[in-house]
C-alpha cells in the first residue's frame, strides 16, 4: 500500500485534526515500508506495540489475530491514534513496556512490531529485546523502526550549535525520547538476544512537510546509508 494511498484512505474515514494529518505525512513512508514487506507473508497472529495508525492498517490481514500493546485505551488515543475503535475490535494488552511482563501474556506471535517505540523507553533495550524473543513463535518476526542516532540531520544540527534531542517531557506517558540508537547498537543487542538478521532498511522516510525537510530528502541518495534518519530492522527467531 504506497503512501498516498495510506493518507487518502485515512482522510476519507476520518476527520482528522492538525496533528493527527501531520503526524500522519511524516510517518506514512515507513508505514508503506511494513506493510510492503508484510504482503506475502503468511503470518498468523501479530503483536502490535503502540497502537496507531499502523494498527489500522494492520487488521485487515490478521483482524481477530491482532493484538495491540500500550496504556490505557483512553491515553492512547491522540496524534498516532484517531479512535479507539481498532482497540475495541482486537485484542489490547494493557502494559507500560518499561516493565513489560511476560508472565501475563499467554499468547505467542508470528509477528511483533515495536515501531517508532524504542527511543521512548527508559528501560535498558537489552531486557526488552529479550523479553520480545520469548514472545515470538519459532520462525517468526520482530520489526523495530527507530530513528538513527548518528543521522546526518542531527550532526549538521550539532555543527550549528543545537542539540537535536529534545529535553524529556512532564509525561511518564508521552516523555518523548530517552534515548536513540545507532544500526550497530540494534544489531549487537538482537544477535545477544538470540535473533539472526532478516532485513535492513535505512532511509530518509519520516517525510516533514516543511520546505527544509522536502529539500533535503530530494539529496537523500547521495547520504550514505549509515547517516539516513530512519533504521528498520527486521529480525527472525530463527530457533
């Protein structure tokens, strides 16, 4: 499902405030990054973590097979999440995954998705991608989207004297980022954990609409791969 594709289908079913279509235009990319590489997969069962409008998009294939992880369906709602209704369709697990426990989730995945959710996280990313293996059936899929640490963006930020990590908010709920991470810094805690290497994807897909943002993404093919803004990670559980 391409991009535009993904923003006339929400705004056709939806009357979607300021920040939920900004949020919606940057993020959209990266949502077409999943779901072209979820169309010939025969997954059964999905563990969606922060629910959005990935999950949405995400139902028509596993519909009462989805599952989605966050708070309270009330505190979920906002700019990644327009209704609740694709919470009261599928089935919601309840947890601060900063203290993720395995013990009161009796289901296991063919598919978990941790995207745009790891940056947000004060909990050592270590105990978290194990805990994410244990919940994952054999030969089955962990996808991580998160931003790139070490982006060419943030350095030239640095260059001018800015810092590009925002100061944690007064919200245990929406604290913004604790901390981002390089490709390499991912791969060394997933190979620890016990996941083998599907599939790397490194590009410039959170898609600002500002005229800066446009003009810098028209330069993106010439940005090594190690300097793009967004990392996916697509790990196996190979055992």
């Amino acid at each position: 499902m391409q991009k535009s594709k993904i923003i006339t289908h929400f705004n056709n079913l939806y009357a979607l405030n300021k920040e939920q279509k900004l949020y919606l235009t940057v993020h959209s990319k990266r949502f077409e990054i999943i779901l072209n590489w979820l169309r010939n997969k025969d997954l059964k069962t999905a563990l969606d973590i922060g629910p959005s409008f990935l999950s949405e998009l995400l139902y028509p294939k596993f519909q009462h097979h989805l599952y989605l992880m966050g708070f309270d369906s009330e505190n979920s709602l906002g700019g990644h999440l327009v209704s609740n209704t694709i919470i009261k369709k599928t089935n919601f697990i309840a947890q601060d995954l900063n203290f993720l426990d395995t013990h009161k989730i009796t289901e296991k995945f063919d598919l978990i998705i941790c995207a745009e959710v790891l940056e947000h996280l004060y909990t050592s990313p270590n105990k978290l991608f194990r805990n994410l293996f244990s919940l994952i059936n054999k030969e089955g899929y962990l996808i991580i989207q998160t931003p790139n640490a070490v982006a060419l963006r943030k350095r030239l930020l640095m260059v001018f004297g800015k810092n590009p990590f925002e100061i944690p908010r007064e919200n245990l709920e929406n604290p913004g980022h604790y901390r981002e991470y390089t490709l390499k810094e991912l791969k060394t805690m997933a190979l620890k954990s016990g996941f083998t290497i599907d599939t790397v994807i490194q590009d410039e897909y959170f898609e600002y609409p500002s005229l800066l943002s446009k003009t810098y993404r028209m330069f993106k093919k010439i940005i090594p791969p190690g300097l793009r803004s967004g990392i996916t990670l697509i790990l196996k559980k190979a055992k």
